[in-house]
C-alpha cells in the first residue's frame, strides 16, 4: 500500500474524498496511517473515509472474464435494461457508462434525494445562469445556510470560506452568517465559536414554499424602490438582510423542504437567486449530505443535452423523468435487466423496489460486498477512483481535481471492463 514509484505519485498530497469539498492538502508523507489521526490535516468525515478505504476487498470465485461474458449474455437478451448508476463515477468512467448503456438499449438514471432532483430540475426549468460559487466565496459579505449542516456534511466550508474571505479582502472583519429552518446546532456553535455574525430563522421546513414566495415578493419591490409592508416581520427582517449584500452565497441542503415540496421550492429558490442578482451577486449551492463529487449526470448532461433520466431504447434519446424513475419502471415491470454501477447505487432507492430487482438478473459493478439479495447477480469488482486509480473529479465549485492513486490494487478498472462489454454487445 502507498508505494509512490508504483502509483507514480510524484507528490505526497492526498486527495479526500470524504465529501465533495475534495480538499486536496492531506499530506501523506508519513504514511496513510499517521494522517487518520492527524485531525489538523484531515477532518473526522475524512478520517473516517480513509479508514474505510483500507478495508479488505472481498472478490468473486468466478473469473472476470467468465463474468463480462455472463454480463455481455444477459445484456444481449434483455429487451429493456435499467442501468442505476450512483453520483461517485469519475469522468473517465462516466463516458464509458453512457456509451455502454446506450449500446444496450438501455434506461438510465442516477436516482438523487428529492432535494437534489429539484435542484437539478429547477436550474435547467429557470434556465438563467447567475454567477458562480467562485465568483463570490472570497468576497461574499453573506453567507446563508438553509436547512442544510455542513459542519457535518462538508467539515471544513466554514473555515475555508472565512479562510478564503480574510486572504482576498485583507480584512478580519465578520461574515454575516443567516442560518434558516432546520440547521443542526453544530454548524451554529462553530460560527458562533469563531466569532461569526449569525442571524437565526427557525422556520419550519413546511413552511419553507409560503416563506419563500414571500420573500421573493418584498426583493421584488424593493428591487423596484417600491416601498414595502409585511405581516411577517421575521420575513421583513430576512429581506432587509438580503437586500442589503453585495455578495452572497446561499447553501441549502436535505432539510431545506419537505420531499413532496421539493420541485416546487428549488425553482422558487432558483427564481429568488435570480432576483437576489439584480444588482448584486448571488450564489445558490446545494449540499449533498453524501458524496456527490462524480461527474455522471454532468457527463450525461453533455452528450445528451438532457438533465435526468434518459432512455436509448428507441434507438434515439427519449427523455422523460417521471417515465423513467426506477420505482415506476419496476412496479410496471418495464425492465428485464439491471445494471448498478457503484457502491452506492441502491443508496435513494425504496426498499420495496430493491425487493422487486430480485426477480430480474442483476449485473454490479462496485468494489465492496455490502448485503444484497439478488440470485442472478453478476458481480463484478473493479478499482476504486481516485484511491486505487488515477481519477479527476468534480469539486463543489464546479472546478475539476485530480485525484492520485495511494492504493496498489490488482482489481480491472470500470470503463476498461465497460469498454469490453461494449466491444461484445452487437447490437
Ligand atoms: S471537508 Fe470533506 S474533503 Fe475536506 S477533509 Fe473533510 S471530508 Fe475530506
């Protein structure tokens, strides 16, 4: 393990990827195992991911190449495979998924929270771009935290944001903090511990639509120099703050809404932020509690030019995300074959829909043997990126990092064993 001439590491610097901050400063100088415990390097989400990443890897008594063959066969006979692939693929990887599905006259979807869909949705439903997380993090006078903890989710965003806002204005002055609804009060006591300005709106989650809608309303007039009243003064006080900042960055997270409000309030938001940028800078962000640092759906996005869900079935790119979400297509047994791809791929899937994949063959491509009860699986072990391969992805700002191997692994990689079945399909 960590043998640099074999890797072709060529610097000790470790990339996390514990969450989608992807800090890459761990330095792995002394050994993976001295940074675990260096909480001044990494933090304890990290640590923890590290150590995880150093379990045994488990592989299948069946050889690899008698597994392509199997998956190649079941591909080849199915009339509608259902590719779920998880948000952890590296770009490399993401091609060769997209290829492959499409080969197979597949469906494919990446199943996201509620939250995360909405967020998806609404940027490409409002269609207006605003300006980027790396346009204002240094120079952003608010910062906004709606029903999401990064303190838990993403660690060090609070420190690197105060970090990066005294190295670019040279002034130790405060950030203004607005934490809104359902914000664990761990990220409140580092703020408050580290001497941040933090305003407090204990709204509701299902109070989230009303609120908002609001809001929007008294931005608009105030935008307009109209002169503005409200019954809700905590509302009153919200868009006072707002209106009030030049720059400003707003990270919302899983306990932003309630689910079944989802749609709904992300474009809404989406349309605040819009709003919030006449004549300022604004930022929306959304905070995946889990990951989300691969580059599948964007990936996805580019060659198709759809967000979502598609289908190849036709022969051409269908789109339609109600249509294609994985409970519907199996509680109308409209797939025959399924194709996980990652550790995490069942991860936002009811379990009633994982009980009905039973019936169907299962091919899986992942590195760890989590529980699964599928009796025609093919399971089919492969690298890990950005740990046991070269891998670059996707970072919270949109920017692209790279990310080193430090692990010796004999495992194939996803798109070399992707690009075999490709080669074996004929279709
Ligand atoms: S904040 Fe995220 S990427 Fe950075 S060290 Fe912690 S878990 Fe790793």
């Amino acid at each position: 393990m960590n043998d640099l001439s074999r890797t072709g590491q060529t610097e000790n610097l470790l990339t996390c990827l514990g969450c989608n901050l992807l800090c890459d400063d761990p330095d792995v100088s002394s050994g993976i195992a001295a940074l675990e415990s260096n909480l001044k390097q990494i933090c304890p989400r990290g640590a923890d991911w590290l150590m995880r990443s150093q379990e045994p890897i488990e592989l299948p008594e069946r050889s690899l190449e008698h597994q392509i063959l199997e998956a190649i066969t079941w591909l080849q006979a199915a009339r509608a495979p259902l590719w779920i692939v998880d948000h952890q693929q590296s770009l490399a990887a993401s091609r060769s998924i997209v290829a492959t599905a499409e080969k197979s006259r597949g469906i494919l979807v990446s199943p996201a929270s509620p939250i995360a869909e909405g967020a998806s949705r609404a940027a490409s439903h409002v269609g207006q771009v605003v300006c980027s997380l790396g346009d204002v993090r240094s120079r952003a006078d608010v910062i906004i935290l709606w029903g999401c903890d990064p303190a838990l989710s993403h660690p060090r965003l609070i420190e690197r944001i105060c970090q990066q806002n005294i190295e670019q204005t040279g002034s130790k002055r405060p950030l203004r903090w607005i934490v809104v609804g359902d914000v664990l009060p761990s990220s409140i006591q580092q703020l408050t511990a580290s001497g941040q300005t933090v305003h407090h709106f204990p709204w509701g989650k299902d109070l989230t639509f009303s609120k908002l809608q609001h809001l929007r309303s008294m931005i608009r007039q105030k935008n307009q120099q109209v002169a503005t009243s409200s019954a809700d003064a905590s509302v009153a006080e919200l868009a006072e703050l707002l209106h009030s900042t030049r720059y400003g960055c707003l990270f919302f997270g899983e306990a932003f809404c309630q689910p079944e409000m989802a749609a709904l309030a992300t474009e809404s938001l989406q349309r605040l932020v819009i709003e919030l940028n006449d004549g300022r800078a604004f930022h929306s962000q959304y905070l995946a509690n889990h990951g989300d640092f691969g580059m599948g759906s964007v990936v996805c996005t580019w060659q198709t030019g759809y967000t979502g869900a598609i289908s190849f079935q036709q022969g051409q790119i269908d789109h339609d995300g109600n249509r294609f979400s994985v409970e519907r297509l199996l509680r109308e047994k409209n797939t025959d074959c399924l194709v996980l791809v990652g550790d995490h791929a069942l991860e936002h899937i009811p379990s009633e829909s994982i009980a009905q994949m039973a019936a169907q063959p299962v091919i899986w491509f992942r590195s760890y043997s989590t529980e699964c009860s599928f009796p025609q699986l093919v399971d089919i072990r492969v690298q890990r990126d950005g740990i046991d391969r070269r891998a670059v992805f996707h970072r919270l700002d949109q920017l692209t990092i790279p990310a080193r191997p430090w692990n010796d692994s004999s495992l194939p990689d996803l798109a070399t064993v992707l690009d075999k079945i490709w080669n074996g399909l004929s279709r």
